[in-house]
C-alpha cells in the first residue's frame, strides 16, 4: 500500500514539476515579447537629424 502511496505523490510531484516548467517558460516568454515590443516602437535617433 505504500508504495502504491509513493507512486501516486511521484506522479504528483511531476506533474507540478511540469505545469511549473511550462509557466516558467510562458513568463519569460511574455517578458522577451514585451521588452522587443518596447524597443521596436521608439524611434529611430539616426534619421531625426536627416
């Protein structure tokens, strides 16, 4: 019986594992985007004295 108990926290626990990697991944995701989106949209310096 415990060792059934010990498979299913296992399972569990990989399963939290994954579900936090993923989030990890959409958070930094989402960072990278918001940051190129920030750069892209300020205007060019080098044209302005043109």
């Amino acid at each position: 019986m415990s060792q059934l108990a010990a498979n299913k926290g296992s399972k569990i626990i990989k399963a939290l594992g994954v579900i936090t990697l993923i989030g990890v991944i959409i958070a930094v995701g989402r960072i990278v985007l918001k940051v190129f989106n920030e750069k892209n949209a300020e205007p060019d310096d080098s044209q302005a004295g043109v």
